[in-house]
C-alpha cells in the first residue's frame, strides 16, 4: 500500500507543480485590479452654445454613469437573474457553472459556454481581450480572484453595470436607458429593466431594433428567470411580458452642424484626437443659438425662394451665411450649405467663389486713405480697359447697361456703378487696393488686371464678413474663433485665448468708409434693408451672368455675410443679384440677431465732420440740389462750394472719360 501511495503521489503530486506553475506563469504580467481605483473609463466631449445649451457630442463609447442608489431594486435584480443570481454568495468563480460549462466544451471540442459570473464578465470587459481560449479564461478567474479581495460586492456590481456593453453604442445602463427608451436608468420599469438585461450575452442579437423576436424572447427569459427566483411576481412578469418593445427614435436634428465640425476640426488640431473623443472635455463656444437659427431659416426660405423662381435649373441653388462678433470675431452663427446631411462641404468657410461688386469696398476704401473724400466725382461712361488678350481690350459695362455721367464716389458705391470703381481702380494703382486687400484679410488671388476692381478673386464668405468686421468696429480687424473655453475633467482651461482685434483701419477712415455703405443700404442697392429699426452698412456683389450674389454688411455689433450660387458655378438665372437673391437672407438674419435690444449707432470719432452734399456734384447742397445726401468727411476735407443746379446731358461728356480727380 505504501508503494502504491507512493506511486500515486509521485503525478499528482507532478501534475499539482504543473497546476501551480502554470498559474503561477498565467499572473505574471497580469493587470494591477488597482486600477479600478484610479480609472476612468473614455468618457464623451460636451460641446455648448454660448448660452449654455447642449450642441453636441463627441465620443468612441457612449456612457452614463449611475449609482446603484440612483437604480431600482428591479433593474439590479433584471441583471442578476440572468447573469449571476448567486452573485452575493460566491467569491468570485461560480464552481458549479465552471464544470458545467468545462463538461460542454470538452463534448463539443471548443469554448461554447463560459460559466462568467459578473466578477469574471468584469475582468474581462476591463483587462483582458475577448479570445475564447482555455489561458485567457484563466488569467480571467485569478483576476476576478483579486478583485473580489479589493473590492466590496457592491462595488463590484455598480462597476459592471457602469462599464457592460448594451448594444447601440451605449456603455452601461445609464447610456443604454437614454439609448433605448430616452429615459434616465432610474425611471426603468420591469420590462424595461428585463430588455436591458438580456443584452449582455450578444448585443447585436438581442438589439430590439433589429431583431425584434429574438429581443422579445430574450426578454421573456429574463423575466421568466426573475419569477423562478423569487425577485417579481407573476402579474407583473404577465405585464411586462405584454409590454412592447421600444422603436428606433428619430435621428434627432444636429444642431449647427456646419459650425460644430469647424469646432471639431479646430479641437483635435490643439488637443489632438484622443483628448476630444475620451477625454470627457465641456467645450464652450461662441454660437448664438437665436443668430443660428435665423440664418438657417432665412437661407433654406432664400434658396426656396430664388429656385421656386427658375424651376428649370437641375441642381438646387446653394448658399452660405457667416456672422461675427463685429469687435471679438466671435463667430455667432455659420451655416455652410442648405443640407448638411447632402453636402458636409462647407461654403461659408471653404468656398472661394468671385465677390463681384462687394470687392468695391477695398478699392473705395484705398482711395479714402489716398486722401480722396466721398464728395469728389468720378465718371460713369462706356470705357477701353486693358484686358486679358493683349490685342483685345476690356470694354466693362454697368448692370443696367446704362451710364449716369458724373457722379460722387459715394453715389458710385451706393448704386454699384462699374465704370466709376474700374477708374477708381486705374487712378489708384492696382499695388494698393491690394495691399489693403491683404491688410483686411484676404488671402486668396485677387485677378488681373483693371477687372480687379469688380471682384474677379477668389473670396470666401468668412474672409469678407471678416474684412467688412474692421470697417464697423472702428478699424480693428477680429480674429475669427469659434471657441471660448475647454475644460478637462481636472476643471482646468486648456484653450488658449484668442488672438486680439488689431488695429488695420484709422478709426477716421473706418467711419468714412462706414458712411459710404450706409449710403448703400439708404440710397442705393442695399434699399432692401433701410427698413431695419437700426442703422446697418453693407454691399451687394453679383458676379457676370448672375453666377454669385452676396451681400455682406454690418451692424455696430454684427458683421454678416451672406453668399447665395450654385456649386458647379452654373448662372443662378436672370435677375438673380446680390440685392435680390442675397440681400432678403442678410436682412431676416440681421433683423432676428438683434433682438430686443437693438444695435446703437456707431460712435462718431474725434475728427470727423458732417456737410450736406449733391450726390452727382459733390458740392456743398443748396435749395436747387435735386438730389442730397448728409456725408461725413474728415475734418478740413469737407467741400465748402455750394452747388448750383445744373441738367448733365451725353453731349457735353464728350472727352471726359478719365477720372475726374479729388477736389482736396
């Protein structure tokens, strides 16, 4: 017997070194369980309007954390049924459903059955892959060992039901409550609680979404398992068995989504991608909620209206509105395109499409600060321009194919007469017009040649409401930025503050150039927005054959751009300008970001005069002047010249087809 012992002992006592080894090789490297203590899960980024509302989310896993305090009894014990009822009694490992399980898959030859209780499940789910391999469940056994010898149950179990995967992108039941049934986890009822429950096993199986049937009956075990144990009663499982399941919510509208992406982008360039989709940051940022949703009303009602007009054309008429904090350049609201969903491309900041006329502001404001005032005239006849073909040269001509002789730089402007700008241009030099071009803003290439002066660059909607922005705030061109604050989990900003206004614009030069498109709106082609109960300034642009209409202005607190064509640069139709097409978008969104409290006037600078003037002449008004305009000018450049009524007929233009020069 001895002998026989002794033979025994010698492989099992072989076989238990190989056991201890083997586990003992299986714990090195293992993961510290301490871990728990210290970590945090990848949690969403919350994007804010700058009234504080919710925008948007960024995240990889959606999650929700909760109590088991804020849980009813149900949804715990929904979870438990199914998945682990002995949980609370044993100390991690299950053994019985361990044999169970290691009997199935010795008959069928593989891993088919695992036997996890939600200590194993959470082992898993935070430390280690998802390989069904014999080596793999056990690293997953010595881990649930460890944790059941840190961690209380209760712990354990608010860390499982916080970190389970539920289907749908939804982690834990807190996200998986919103997700399913757009409630929080602690309004769940049995049946509820029961779907909730059945999802673990296979997510994708059992997702009620897409299959039904398989939910139901998941459910139906879950709820039948609930009864057998005790933990709820059989007409409550009879009502929640008749319960029906929930159906896919509606895609819910994303908000800003033109603005939210020039957000994004801006967030993962500083932070980098990690920080933005885990890092649980609150980004607070510069969109008025009541701005964005004007502009996004007025451009949809805009575009309806300019293709309700030319129900021929094949592709839909596209469009862009960008609005900045005249003094910050904080970005108020930015709409890219009529259908984010059709077309992501975003035109307010992307596009570079022709300016037309809108372009007139940087020659007319070069030639103020040359010392040229609104009053001095320019004329406005048939011309020969230097074209693009040597040989062939540029004959321009004004939108209405007329010509009104001579006439005041700022009549020219208000009623966006091309021969006068074209001569303007000329007398100026084209260096000029463009190095204050660049001082405002612009980047892009800005043509060749005296056609220069009528807009045939490449702009984009936010480098011109940005340009126009230095005009209206005195002479201080913003930075456009789109974000105020970022705060990490910590409380800390990350974000860096953005750059300050600087100074492009003598405040002198600014309110003249300010004066002049007011003209435009009160005198001229901007008519369409006088009505507004405050004072704004702005430009229409409408490019050859009516391919882009724009109008962009000011209030003394909003700068806007509005930019209305066609993708494929294809004429929007006859008729279609700036102050048809564009200026209705411009006027709806500045009338609604006013508000209540509506924009004052901008202040006048030290040094500025005010002097009654004919428009054609440029002469101080008397009681003959027909036409009459109240015109600032710097002080000491004012006409003191009282006009006298005179009639201009072609005749006597006749060889008077130059510039007239400035009267200073």
């Amino acid at each position: 017997m001895r002998r026989l012992v002794l033979l025994l002992a010698l492989p099992a006592g072989a076989g238990l070194g190989f056991l201890v080894s083997a586990l003992w090789l299986l714990a090195q490297g293992l993961p510290q369980v301490s871990r728990l203590e210290t970590f945090r899960p990848p949690a969403a980024t919350r994007v804010y309007a700058a009234d504080g509302s919710l925008l948007a989310e960024f995240s990889v896993e959606r999650r929700i954390p909760v109590t088991l305090e804020e849980l009813p009894p149900h949804v715990i014990r929904a979870f438990l049924a199914i998945e682990d009822h002995r949980f609370f009694e044993h100390f991690g490992l299950n053994v019985g459903r361990i044999l169970k399980a290691l009997a199935v898959d010795l008959v069928e030859g593989r891993v088919v059955e695992g036997g996890s209780t939600i200590t194993q499940q959470l082992a898993k789910v935070l430390f280690l892959t998802p390989e069904r391999t014999l080596a793999r469940k056990l690293r997953e056994a010595l881990l649930a060992l460890e944790i059941e010898r840190r961690y209380t149950k209760q712990e354990i179990l608010e860390f499982y039901l916080n970190q389970i995967y539920l289907g749908n992108g939804a982690y834990g039941v807190g996200a998986a409550a919103q997700v399913y049934f757009r409630k929080p986890a602690s309004e769940l009822d049995l049946a509820e609680a029961a779907l909730l429950a059945a999802l673990p096993k296979a997510p994708s199986r059992y997702d009620p979404f897409r299959n039904p049937d398989r939910a139901r009956a998941r459910r139906g075990l879950v709820l039948g398992r609930m009864e057998q144990l005790g933990w709820a009663g059989a007409q409550a499982v009879a009502r929640a068995r008749a319960e029906p399941l929930p159906r896919p919510a509606a895609r819910p509208k994303v908000r800003a989504p033109y603005f939210v992406e020039a957000v994004r982008r801006r967030l993962v360039e500083t932070l980098g991608l990690d920080p933005v989709y885990e890092g649980g940051l609150r980004v607070y940022t510069t969109l008025s909620p009541a701005v964005q949703e004007a502009a996004e009303a007025a451009l949809a009602e805009g575009l309806g209206a300019v293709d309700r007009r030319h129900p021929r054309r094949k592709r839909p008429t596209q469009g862009a509105v960008v609005a900045l904090d005249l003094r910050t350049g904080a970005v108020r609201a930015q709409v890219g395109g009529r259908s984010w969903s059709e077309s992501p491309f975003d035109r307010a900041l992307q596009a570079r499409r022709q300016p037309g006329s809108a372009f007139k502001y940087f020659v007319y404001l070069t030639a103020l600060e040359q010392g040229y005032t609104q009053a001095d005239t320019l004329i406005d006849a048939p011309g020969s321009f230097p074209g693009a073909h040597p040989t062939k040269p540029w004959k321009p001509s004004n939108y209405d194919g007329t010509f009104e002789g001579e006439m005041t730089l700022r009549r020219a402007l208000a009623r966006s007469r091309n021969l006068p700008a074209v001569r303007l241009f000329q007398a100026l030099g084209r260096r000029k017009v463009d190095v204050t071009a660049r001082r405002l803003g612009l980047t892009g290439p800005l043509g060749q040649g005296p056609a220069e002066a009528l807009g045939v660059g490449g702009v984009s909607p936010l480098e011109l409401a940005r340009a126009y922005a230095a005009a209206g705030s005195g002479g201080m061109l913003p930075q456009p930025h789109w974000v105020r604050a970022v705060y990490g989990p910590d409380g800390r900003n990350l974000w860096p503050r953005p750059p300050a206004p600087r100074r492009v614009l003598d405040p002198v030069t600014a309110y003249l150039i300010t004066d002049m498109l007011r003209a435009v709106v009160r005198e001229g082609t901007g008519r369409g927005a006088r009505d507004l109960p405050f004072p704004v300034a702005g430009k229409t642009g409408t490019t050859d054959d009516q391919r882009d209409a724009w109008f962009v202005g000011f209030s003394s607190r909003l700068a806007l751009a509005v930019w209305v064509g066609c993708d494929d640069n294809t004429p929007l139709g006859r008729g279609e300008t700036g102050a048809r097409a564009a200026l209705p978008v411009w006027r709806a969104t500045m009338a609604a970001a006013a508000g209540t409290e509506l924009p004052p006037p901008w202040p006048v600078p030290p040094g500025v005069v005010f002097v009654e003037i004919d428009t054609r002449t440029g002469l101080k008004a008397g009681p003959d002047c027909p036409e009459t305009a109240l015109a600032a000018f710097a002080r000491g450049s004012e006409p003191t010249r009282p006009c006298e009524h005179r009639t201009l007929r072609w005749p006597r233009l006749a060889g008077r087809l130059t510039l007239i020069p400035p009267s200073r």
